[in-house]
C-alpha cells in the first residue's frame, strides 16, 4: 500500500494523500487482519474460523485499541472505513467515508490486500491451507451462502483461482478500486506491474498442473 500511494505521490495526482492519513492508513495496515485474532477463553478451533466475520471484528478492535490510544473519533472511524476496504465481499458503496483522500487510502489498502496475497511466490503451495481454513469457517458460519461454502475441496479451490482472478479480482481491482494498481507500474503509468506479473506466473501454474491432470486421467 504504502509503495502504491508513494507512486501516486510521484505522479502528481490530485488530491494528495496528507501524512496524517498516509499514518492512519499504515494502522489500518496493522490491524486489518486482528479479527483472526481469539480471545481469552476461547479455545475452540483456530482464528480461521473467524473468516466471514473478521473485517468487522478487525474494525471493533481497531476502533477500541485507538480509542485506548487517544486517537479521535474522526481518526478511528478513518481506520475502520479502510479496514472494511479489505475482505472479499467488502461492499464499499456503503463505507462513510469522511473525504475524498480516506477513500482513496481506503482503496489503496484494498488493492494492495489483493495483490500482496495473489502475488507471493508461494500463493499456490498454500492454497490447500486456505482451503483447510475455509472448510473451518464454513463449519463455524451460521451462514451457508457465504463465498467460502462454495468449494468441495483443496483441487476444487485450486482449479477455480484462475478464474476467480480473471473474473472477479481484475474487475474489482480495475473498476471498484478505481485502477489504483497502475500506480505500482514502474514507469508510471504504462511500465510492467511486478504484482500482475508474479500473479500470472502463479495462475499458469495453476493451469499447467490441472491440465497435467487432465491429461493423465
């Protein structure tokens, strides 16, 4: 996120992003993922089954930790607005943001969320542990239409990521997120985009190994 923004910045493009919310934004960095996190007492499972609910558990507790902090209202509910940027089902037509440029941060966290998963070296070897983890929180879910209740198993998972990225993560990341991305191409704006590049090297080895598949069976 940070390397996004910083691209912006370079460009030019108005309305700048201030220190203080390029600050909050790095906190909504930090605490994006804390609703993974389990409370005392609670020893069932592992923070996994927290899938579903974690953005919203994420903000309850960014909200308290900054309250403790002595962080303002105004400056909490920023962080809580960006955090809800992040999830797969985020629904950012309904997130009060408070101006233009918490948007923005907003949605530069929710851009960079995506890519940094799909663009890791080792996206493809830990799919079958997401898969375990979404199997965890299908169990716990109350709800039973939820994105993660969808898949059969680990290969079911792993065969569906190709077009779960083209049909789903490129739009949102062009269209929702309003093409943020293109800040991370190097040169701005028409260089290669590390992040695209390394997530097209993981979806073509998704491909080539189900279509081995494919082929010996």
């Amino acid at each position: 996120m940070a390397r996004l923004l910083h691209g912006r910045d370079r460009a030019k493009i108005e309305p700048r992003v201030t220190r203080h919310l390029l600050e909050l934004g790095l906190l909504a960095i930090l605490l994006h993922d804390t609703g993974y996190l389990k409370k005392r007492g609670d020893n069932e499972g592992t923070g996994a089954k927290y899938t579903v609910t974690h953005v919203l558990r994420s903000a309850a507790f960014a909200a308290e930790l900054l309250s403790e902090k002595g962080y303002n209202s105004h400056d909490a509910q920023a962080v809580q607005n960006m955090i809800h940027c992040t999830g797969v089902n985020a629904k950012l037509d309904g997130i009060p943001f408070q101006n233009e440029i918490e948007r923005i941060v907003g949605f530069a966290l929710g851009t960079a969320d995506l890519l940094g998963q799909m663009a890791a070296e080792d996206y493809v070897e830990k799919l079958p542990v997401l898969y375990s983890e979404f199997a965890e929180a299908a169990a716990f879910a109350e709800q039973t239409d939820q994105f993660i209740t969808s898949f059969g198993s680990a290969s079911d998972l792993m065969s569906r990521t190709p077009i779960f990225w083209e049909n789903y993560v490129r739009k949102k990341l062009a269209n929702d997120f309003c093409g943020l991305y293109r800040f991370l191409n190097i040169p701005y704006p028409d260089g290669p985009n590390f992040y695209l590049q390394r997530i097209e090297v993981n979806m073509a080895k998704l491909k080539a190994r189900f279509a081995k598949a494919t082929v010996s069976s």
